[in-house]
C-alpha cells in the first residue's frame, strides 16, 4: 500500500522543484551569457566615438586622460535629477554612494573604480530621462575603462583573476543590453533579451 505524502513531504517537494527550476534558469542563462561574450568578444571599437551631446561630452572626459574635466563639462540639471554631485576620488570623478554590484565578492580595492563607473551609468541614465542619450559607443566605453582601472589596481593573480570575472560578467549584461542605458531586470527578463540577442547575432553572421 503506497504511503500518503503529509503535509511536510508536499512543502520538501514544492521546494526541491523551485530550486531545481532556478538551478535550471541559471545554468541556462549562464549559457547564453557566454555565447553573448564571444559575440562581443572580438568586437572592440574605439573607446570613444562622436560626441554630439553634453552627456557624450563629460563621459567622454571621464574615460579619456584627464577625468577631472567631466565636472567642468557636467551636464545642466544633473545634480537636481540624479540627487548627487560628483565627487573627486583618486583624480577621477564618482558617484559618492557607489559600490561595486556583484552576485560574487570583489576586491575592496575595486570599490573608488566601480564609483567612477556608477557615475559614468548614471550619465548614461540622466541622458535617457532628460530626451538626450548617450551614444552607443558610451557604455562600452564605461565598462572598459571600470575594467582597466580593476586590472590597473591589482598586484597578484588573484585579483586579475577577479577583474577578468567582473569582465564577463559586466560584458554579457551590457551586450545584452544592447550597449544602451542600463535598466534593472528580472531573471526571466534577462534569460528572454539574452536570448533575443544570441539569435539577433546569429542572424546576422549569416
């Protein structure tokens, strides 16, 4: 005669099947997060492109040689929108609440490049709620120059084994993304524009 399953043996089930779904939905996005990375992989264009915009202006000073110059060029109304004036840190200006946003720990010395690099996003967002956006080339421009200062400040493998981590990482969201202005999205979101992205890649390689 089969057992009947109690009350305690239904919950144990229930949440063996949600954990093997999201174990399923991450492997699976992880998946297609690599395909997006060698998509982007062998493309690199300039660093910086046209500037047609003030907020192309002030983040292109904040990737190019002297980043003190995106506070002088700091677009009009940035502050009352954003909430925040830009701060100097280490020669570069950041975002003075900004962090380093990760689903794995990063090194503390990461933490002044990730608020440069929360600052250059926030230019991004400011562009887009204000009818002017950045140009495509911006956010990767963004990212390579939070990569390079990651890179730039570690002293063993360890720590370049952690920028080369946050690369992929911060690579195939951005790709994902389309290289415009970053948006919060849930898992599902992401597992669908992933994939939209990997087919949109495929089609256009043929």
């Amino acid at each position: 005669m089969t057992e009947k399953p109690t009350p305690a043996d239904r919950v144990r089930h229930a949440v063996r099947r949600a954990c093997l779904g999201l174990a399923t939905s991450l492997l699976a996005l992880f998946i297609v997060g690599a395909a997006g990375v060698a998509a982007v992989a062998s493309a690199s264009p300039p660093r910086v492109g046209p500037v047609a915009t003030d907020v192309d202006r002030a983040i292109a000073d904040l990737v190019g040689s002297t980043p003190s110059d995106a506070l002088a060029h700091l677009p009009a109304g940035f502050e009352s929108v954003m909430g925040y004036r830009p701060v100097l840190e280490d020669a570069r200006p950041v975002n003075p609440t900004g962090s380093c946003s990760s689903p794995v720990p990063l090194p503390g010395r990461f933490e002044p490049a990730c608020r440069a690099h929360d600052f250059g996003y926030d230019l991004l967002r400011f562009g887009e709620h204000t009818g002017r956006p950045a140009a495509q080339w911006a956010r990767r421009a963004l990212d390579g120059m939070l990569i390079d200062a990651m890179h730039d400040s570690c002293s063993n493998p360890l720590c370049d084994l952690a920028a080369t981590v946050a690369d992929g990482g911060l690579t195939s969201n951005s790709w994902r993304q389309d290289w415009r202005t970053p948006v919060s999205e849930s898992t599902g979101d992401m597992m669908s524009t992933t994939t939209l992205r990997v087919v949109e890649t495929i089609g256009t390689r043929r």
